[in-house]
C-alpha cells in the first residue's frame, strides 16, 4: 500500500471537513454550557441541543464524504493515484468513521465528566447516558456502512431517516424499562446485568456493522 497516498487522501477528507467537526464540537459545548443552568428547562434544552449535534453529524458526513465524492466524479480523479480500488475504499471508511470519533468522544468524555462533577446530578445517570451516547455511534456506522457500499444517495438516505426516526422512540423505552428508571438518582453507577447487556449489544453492533462493510467493500470490483 502506498502509505503516503493513503494518509493523504485521509487527510484531505478531514481538511474538507474541518468546519463540520469543529460546528459540532462547538454544538455540543454550548449545549453543555446550557446544562450548566440548574433548572429543568435548561436540562432538557441542553440535553437535547448535545444529542442533534451528534445526530447531525452522523447523518451528514456518509452523504459530504462518501456520496457527494461520487457525485463530484472525485473519486475518479482519486482513483488515477498509486492506490487500489480496495485502498481507497479503506481510506474513505477509516476517515468517515475517524471524522465521527474524534468528536463523539470529546462530546461523552465532556458529558459524563459534567455529570460526575455536578453534585445536583446523580452518578446513577451515568450508565443510562452512555448507553443513548452509543445509540447515535451505531446510527451513524449504520449510515456510514449504506452510503460506502451502496454508493447510493437513496440508500443512504434512507437508512439516515430510519435511524433518526428511532432514536427518541429507543430513548424512551429505555429510560422507561424499570430495571433502569429505578437506578437513576442512585448516588453511584449501577451496572445491572441490562445496563452491561445493552451497552455490549451497542458495541457488537457497531463492530458486526464495520465488519460486514469492510467484507462487502473487499468483495467489490468496481468503485467509479
């Protein structure tokens, strides 16, 4: 694999998107920084603000860096470079998946750390707010994953209004199940045996959604 090739045609993804990520990390702070007015009102505005920052992010990016490439005819220009067709669909996974990491991690470190300092806030939200953290991470692989393999902008939206129809509807059921609602305004984090088995379904989605994109990009023989 030609490596500089490869990292920059990551790099340029991110250089393309710089602003997307910088707005959302800036999203999400004034949300925290709402969170930080003690009174209802204020909770629920900035809870809300902090999650469509990650929401909208999510549903972007698959559509600016993979889609409208295409639409662009970049990719063939991209193609004419020292890498495989396989290469470039790596690299166009690694800085689609990267480009949402970097600041879904910010934005859960900054929340959970708010939480745990704030003697108003009970620990016992902890596990309940990483779990709908997880939530928007496995959307967005979801979108991620349909927009790389279909190279369909129908597809990609599509998938994009299916998981963001279902986030409040998850939310809700979650919050509701009795096994959680009751741990909420514990003093500590209660790691029920639900609270491990939903956060480990989060996870093995997401990596069972990056596996299988990964396997169909490899089997593909045409990319432009």
């Amino acid at each position: 694999m030609n490596g500089s090739v490869f990292q920059a045609v990551i790099l340029k993804d991110w250089y393309l998107h710089r602003v997307h990520i910088l707005l959302s990390l800036v999203a999400g702070a004034l949300a925290l920084a709402v969170l930080q007015v003690k009174n209802e009102t204020a909770f629920l505005l900035g809870t809300v603000w902090f999650f469509v920052a990650l929401i909208v992010l999510g549903s972007m990016l698959p559509v600016s860096n993979v889609i409208n490439e295409r639409k662009k005819q970049t990719a063939v220009f991209l193609m004419s470079l020292p890498m495989s067709a396989l290469q470039y669909a790596i690299s166009k996974l690694v800085s689609t998946i990267g480009m949402f990491l970097v600041p879904w991690t910010a934005l859960v470190i900054a929340g959970t750390t708010l939480v745990v300092t704030r003697s108003d806030i009970p620990n016992g939200v902890v596990p309940v707010m990483l779990i709908l953290f997880c939530l928007p991470l496995v959307g967005f692989c979801l979108v991620a994953g349909t927009a790389l393999v279909s190279e369909s902008e129908g597809w990609t939206v599509a998938a994009t209004i299916v998981c963001n129809s279902t986030y409040g509807l998850s939310w809700y059921f979650i919050i509701r199940e009795p096994a959680i609602n009751t741990t909420l305004k514990s003093a500590v984090p209660v790691w029920s045996p639900l609270v491990l088995m939903i956060l480990g379904g989060e996870v093995a989605a997401v990596v069972l959604i990056l596996a299988i994109t990964f396997y169909l990009q490899s089997r593909k023989r045409e990319f432009v």
